[in-house]
C-alpha cells in the first residue's frame, strides 16, 4: 500500500543477512528533506549493523521508483543557506552510500528522474525494469544536476552524463541506461525482476562480510573528497533555485 504521508514514509525489513530499505512519498516517489535526512541516517545505522551483509534499496508502488526532489520544498526556498540545506540533502545520501560498509542493490521498477537518478547511481548494482526510463530534467526548471553529477558519472560516464542532462526533456530508455552502466540487469516484467533479484541478493550475502566491504572501498576509490564536493555543489544548485528563472518554471511546471 502506498503511502499518503506528506513527508513521506521509510520502512526497513530484514530477513537474514539482507535489510531491504523502502521509501515512498504521494507524489511519484518525490523527496521532501526530511525523507532524504531518514534515508541518509539508515544507511549509516545498516553501515554498522553486523547482522547483514547485504542492502536492498526500493521504492513504493509499482510506477516511478523516484520523481527526485519535492517541488512543493523548492519553490519555498527562499535564501541561500535553506537552498544549500535542502540539496544537501541529496548529497548526504550519496555520501551515505558511497560509505556504507554494506553492499547496497538497487530495485528500480519504472520511471525515475534528477535525483532519483543519482539515487540509482550510487547503488553497487542495479537490477531494472524495462519501465525504467530515465531522465535529468534540471536544465528545464533553472537548475543543473550538479549534486548528482558525480555519482552518475562514475556509473555511465562524462558523454552519457552529457547526453541526458543537455536533452533534459527526453526520456532514455531503460536498455540504454543498462548499455551505459547504470543497471546492471534489465528484466520484461516487476514479476521477474522481484525473482531475480531474490536469487542474488540471496547469493551475494551468503559472501565473506569483510570481502564485501573490502571490495566495497576499492570499487570507491578516488571519491573521499566527495564529502566536501558534493555540499559545495549544494550550494551552487541553491543558488540558482533561487533565480526568477527557476521559480517561473518551477511555478508553470506544477500547474
């Protein structure tokens, strides 16, 4: 059942060594800050719980995995430091996985966008359906993806990066997003995929804990200053929220 909470909902569930984490908001699967704050803080509590091995990350429902920030939250920022605070929001969850001891597999079973993107990307592995299309539509409101940008270029790369944020009204297609390495699997139906990914989260926390943390730290090298880049570009983005440009747009984009 999918919530009606206007903040949103997080739930984790645990059966073995796999914790599965699931949030969900009314409006398409949308972050508000504090859900981004709830999310952030689970993933540093699962990073120190020594009972799993192995984390699911899924959205509510069976439509958009996840719509990226709350419009309602951006079009009421009003200063700088309320603008850094609620993008930081996505780059404390980012960072929050990136360091996260614990394997961290994505369930992406349809449409996601923005931030939910980079949600996406900063997942170990992916598993998708083939309702999972994409799309980084910043450009059109009057801001950039560049809190995101890190995390989805390491997965896909500059030129992919490139490609979908300069085309920010075209959808990429669930097939391309796995051509580019941002999933991992790509599956005809939620049925198989929830089957599939049964099998391997199964297998893959049956591994050695430490080898999967070791392992971890090496497939994130080179990304420790992403505590300090992530936040500046935070900043940035609040900024340019802040633009008449982005309140104009954000203002018809919700009518």
């Amino acid at each position: 059942m999918e919530t009606q909470r206007q903040n949103g909902s997080l739930y984790t569930k645990i059966d073995g060594r796999v914790a599965t984490v699931e949030f969900g908001h009314p409006a398409s699967n949308s972050f508000v800050g504090e859900l981004l704050d709830r999310l952030a803080n689970e993933f540093r509590r699962l990073s120190d719980d020594d009972s799993i091995s192995v984390i699911v990350l899924r959205s509510e429902g069976d439509r958009a995995f996840c719509a990226g920030a709350s419009f309602d939250e951006l079009l009421a920022v009003s200063n700088l430091e309320e603008g850094k605070r609620f993008f930081s929001g996505f780059a404390h969850v980012i960072n929050a996985m990136r360091t996260c001891k614990k394997v961290i597999v994505g369930r992406v079973q349809g449409k996601t966008v923005g931030g939910g993107v980079g949600l996406a990307a900063a997942c170990d592995y992916v598993f998708a359906s083939v309702n999972a299309a994409i799309r980084l539509s910043e450009l059109t409101i009057g801001i950039a993806p560049l809190v995101i940008a890190p995390a989805v270029e390491r997965k896909m790369g500059k030129a992919a990066l490139a490609e979908l944020s300069l085309a920010p009204t075209d959808w990429k297609n669930a097939y391309w997003a796995q051509e580019k390495g941002l999933y991992a699997r790509v599956f005809d139906s939620v049925r198989e995929l929830d089957k599939e990914l049964g099998f391997y989260v199964e297998k893959l926390s049956g591994y050695h804990p430490e080898a999967l943390a070791e392992w971890k730290k090496v497939l994130w090298s080179g990304t420790d200053h992403w505590d300090e880049l992530l936040v500046a570009r935070a900043s940035i983005t609040g900024k340019l929220a802040l633009s008449d440009f982005t309140k104009e747009a954000l203002s018809k984009f919700k009518k």
